[in-house]
C-alpha cells in the first residue's frame, strides 16, 4: 500500500512496476492498483463523540442491540465513522458508522459466528458514550483515515499463465516493504485492501456455507471487500492478523450481517 498524501505517489509506483517487472506482469500490476485506506494512531487528544478511534467505550445510538455471546457482551474493537474519508472509493456507504466488535474472553480466534459482529448505524447524531466490562482492551485512540493504495502482492493467481521470475517475486516483497517505506508511514488498521489469496479462501468457504453458492475462490478476488484488517499483537495474539470481509452485493445491500471474518499468522 501507498500514501497519496505526497506528490504523485501513484506515477511513482507505476514507474517503479514498469521498471523492475515485465511488461505483461507490469500490465496486471498496474491494472489492479485499487483505492485502500490505512488509519493511523493521533496523538493524545479529547475525542469528539462518533469520530473514528480504537477501543474504549464505542459511542452508539439509544436503541443499539449490543451483540453479545454466551451471554457476555463481545468486546468494542474500532469505529469508523464513514464520514471522516471517501469510503465510496472502496464501496461503503458515505455515512454512518461502522462498529466492529469481537470476542476477547477466550484464548481462541473468534471464529465462531455469534463471536463477532459489524454493525452499521445510520444515526450519527445523539450519540452516548457507552461502558461495559472489557475484557483484554488497548487504550482509546483516535485514529486519522489516510488514503493509500493497494497491489495484488499475494495473489499470484491473477497473473494467469503468467511466469513471474525469482526476481519479480522478490520485487513483489520489496514493494512492501523497502519501497513502501518512501511513501507511507504503515498503518495499524486497513480498509478496504486487496486481501492475500488464503483470507480470500476463508471468507468464500464461509460464504459457500452460509449461502449454499458455490464461488471458486480463485475466480472471487474482486466479489469481496475488506472492510477491516490489523494485527492482533496487542490483543493478546502474536503475529497474528484479523481479517473482516463482505461480498460485494452484500456491502451494496448494507447487510453487514452477513460479515465473514479470517486470521492469518505471520
């Protein structure tokens, strides 16, 4: 991914594809350069109500329903108040919130379907400030929506027949990393990224049970969005990466019910 905050940062990554890649694989780079956002950490600061943050107590509206699992109130992760940046640009509705919320009771992932839960509330007015039990929370953050840009890096399969070189592999790697670093400061959170091929996986054989389709995963790489992705160090899962996704009719119908979650280790 990439900061489009600096000059140009999207002429510079496609001088760079086209430089150390072939140019049919430079092609298929190029073409699947897609609109994400990464959410950084502010500094300490009086959080307005509704604005974008990470844990604390989530500011909701009368009426909300707190999600709950075994009779025990699934923990306030992140909201994201659609407002704060394009969330068009990915799919997502232009304004609202989004309340993310899993649990943290156990020393499992929370795979489980009543174990985590996206709510999209329309009303952003008259919120309340709510507290509960946590369990294994971070201190509340606000967070800044920066816009960036994101590759297929782990997705060699849409490159086809294509043959990529160690060394195009190894290019893969290095715009993650050395290369990214020139123009973005990471984020702790993404939204809407282009998720690797084996969170792609899990959410289609989630989606093929659920909704008894049968979608190739291979052939569903742009059917679904990430609507949320960050690393669960400090949750109390090392080198571990949660990963919410949603297909593409689904967003568009605002049926964030029908979430689908994954977790990758590294």
């Amino acid at each position: 991914m990439f900061n489009l905050f600096k000059k140009n940062p999207r002429e510079k990554v496609v001088k760079y594809i086209k430089k150390n890649f072939s140019k049919p694989v430079a092609e298929v780079l190029i073409a699947n350069l897609k609109t994400c956002f990464v959410l950084d950490k502010e500094g300490k600061q009086e959080l307005k109500i509704g604005t974008t943050k990470q844990s604390g107590y989530p500011d909701l509206p009368n009426d909300f329903i707190w999600p709950e699992y075994n009779g025990s109130k699934l923990d306030f992760i992140l909201q994201l108040n659609l407002e704060e940046f394009s969330a068009a640009e990915v799919g997502l509705p232009e304004k609202g919130i989004l309340y993310f919320f899993l649990d943290l009771k156990g020393q499992e992932f929370p795979k489980k379907k009543e174990q985590f839960k996206v709510v999209y509330e329309t009303k952003v007015i008259d919120l309340k400030n709510v507290k509960y039990d946590k369990h294994n929370q971070l201190e509340e953050k606000a967070l800044k929506v920066n816009t960036s840009l994101t590759y297929p890096e782990n997705q060699s399969y849409l490159f086809g027949d294509l043959e990529l070189t160690d060394e195009e592999f190894d290019e893969l790697i290095n715009m993650s990393y050395p290369f990214i670093s020139e123009l973005f400061g990471g984020g702790i959170y993404d939204v809407g990224i282009l998720a690797e091929s084996d969170v792609i996986d899990e959410w289609v054989v989630q989606y093929n049970q659920e909704e008894g389709k049968e979608l190739n995963p291979h052939d569903s790489t742009n059917d679904f969005v990430c609507l949320l992705s960050f690393l669960l160090d400090e949750w109390g899962f090392v080198d571990s990466w949660v990963h919410f996704g949603i297909e593409k009719e689904d967003l568009k119908m605002k049926r964030f019910d029908k979430v689908k979650i994954s977790f990758t280790c590294t």
